[in-house]
C-alpha cells in the first residue's frame, strides 16, 4: 500500500533532526561448490550439459555458524524495523530522538557479533577436524582457509552522518550550475523524504489490516461465529508501531499524527489475552481498527 504525502519539510530542519545510518554485516557462508560431485550427478543422470551444482557445507553438524547467520539476520531486521528508507546504496534514516537507544542496542548487538565470531575461531580448527568425519569423502582440507584468512570473512561496519543541506555544495562552477545542482539536490531529498513517509504509512497499514483480519470471526462449518487464532506478536507489533511512528514522523504529517493517535487509544489497556478472551473487547478493537482504515481513502 502507498500513500503519496506532500513534503513540506525545510532540508535545513530535517538535517538537524536525522542521521544517515550504514550497517555493513558480513559472515562467511562455509559453503562451497564441489565440481567433482557434481560432474558425477550429471555422469549418473547421463546429462549432456553441466545440469546443477552441488554445493556443500563445509561445517555439517555444526551449529557455530548457523548461529552467526542468525545473529547478522537478526541485526537487519533490527535495523530495518528502528530506521527508515533512504535511497538505494543500504543508508536508512534514523531520527535524532530514537539516537540514544539506537547507538546504545547497536553496541550491543556489535559485542554479541565480536563474541560470536570470537567463539567461531577459536572453535575453528576444531570444526574442520570434525569436518573430516563428518563428510567423509567429501571433505578436502584445502576447501578450509587459514583461521588468519577467516577473520576477514566478517565484519561489523557502521558509520552515522548528519543529513546534508543544498548550501553544503564546494564545487567550483558558475552560479547557474551550482543552482542547477542544487535542484537536482533538492528534488532527490524530495524523493527520498516521500519515501521514508511512505514506508511510516505502509507500517500503519500493514499492521491495522493484520489486526483487522485476525480480529474477524469465521463462520464454521455448523453455522456458528468461530475466533481465528491470531500470536501474541497482533498487540505487540501493533504497540511497537505506536512507539516507532512517534520518531518516524519525519515531515511532521498531522494525518498520521493523527492515525497514531488513534491506534495508541485503540491499544490502550489490550494484550492479546484479553482480546481472545473478551468477544466485546475483541469487537470493540475491530471496529476502532476499522474506522482507521477507512480514513486510508483520503
């Protein structure tokens, strides 16, 4: 769902009400292609071209890298969830108020990631020792890099810089370019600003559908109303975009003030106990949420 939103914000406001976040996360695959084994699948099915690859783990029946893969998509989602859209090269927007917390969880999760990785090297030579009972003839020691080599298969990288402003430009051309420039500047800025609102709305949207939809009895198959079954995570992610749309405001769109509002009320005194327990409190929810999403029109 995308709901267009006129941009009002002054850049200069803006810049000294958001940072311009990057996280860069690597972690090794531990996988490897095994051309030999797939040449002998393509000789047993009698192919007459190279018809797939076999591809292996090199760390079967260990979880130490998994839990590293987990821990890197864990942090995404993180950020994903705390920032906002800001162009394509990986930058998200993250508002000055959510700073602190932000900076503090982003500490954490880097210690978490040394540690993980930290307990993966130290483990390392140990794994590949196993490796070679575990995947019995398709283990090749040369498949394994030095651990000095591994190190650099991970990484943690962040950087955070004050948004710019179309007077920051220290370019020597005529006055006609540097306007020209400047525009330029500004409608990307336009852009971008509309995009980061639109991900605010589509947020609200998103959740106000799911409680929507889930809050909805069914009729079974005697005729009778039936309650769907619906996660503890209804309310929650429900309650966390009432937190998050405080920061994402970014334009400061009365609308969506408005909206956040009135799903703060509708939240107000609910968890997801209460509403499978209640069919008036269930009731009452829906048809606040409802009236939420009619407004979706305007």
């Amino acid at each position: 769902m995308q709901l267009q939103t006129t941009t009002n914000a002054n850049v200069s406001t803006l810049s000294s009400s958001a940072l311009i976040v990057n996280l860069s996360l690597s972690v090794w695959t531990g996988r490897k292609l095994d051309k030999r084994v797939s040449e002998e699948v393509d000789q047993q099915k009698s192919t007459r071209t190279r018809a797939g690859n076999y591809t292996k783990n090199l760390f079967a029946g260990s979880g130490k890298l998994e839990e590293l893969t987990k821990l890197s998509g864990a942090i995404r989602t993180w950020l994903y969830t705390v920032t906002q859209p800001w162009g394509d090269n990986g930058d998200r927007l993250l508002p000055t108020t959510s700073l602190l917390d932000f900076k503090s969880r982003l500490t954490d999760y880097e210690q978490q990631f040394s540690q993980a990785v930290n307990n993966f090297l130290q483990e390392y030579d140990t794994m590949v020792s196993a490796a070679a009972f575990q995947l019995g003839d398709l283990f090749n020691r040369e498949d394994y890099p030095t651990r000095e080599h591994i190190v650099n298969k991970f990484g943690f990288r962040y950087s955070m810089a004050p948004l710019p402003t179309s007077g920051d430009f220290r370019v020597d051309i005529g006055s006609e370019g540097l306007n020209e420039l400047r525009t330029h500047y500004e409608t990307v800025m336009d852009e971008r600003i509309k995009g980061a609102m639109n991900d605010a709305w589509e947020r609200l949207h998103d959740v106000l559908t799911k409680m929507s939809e889930r809050l909805e009895d069914t009729i079974d198959s005697n005729g009778d109303p039936k309650r769907k079954i619906f996660r503890d995570s209804l309310v929650e992610n429900a309650i966390e975009v009432v937190g998050l749309l405080k920061h994402f405001n970014i334009n400061g769109d009365v609308r969506l003030e408005e909206m956040r509002k009135q799903l703060e009320d509708a939240m107000r005194g609910v968890d997801a106990t209460s509403l499978r327990e209640s069919d008036s409190l269930r009731e009452q929810t829906k048809r606040k949420v409802d009236a939420m999403l009619d407004k979706f029109s305007f």
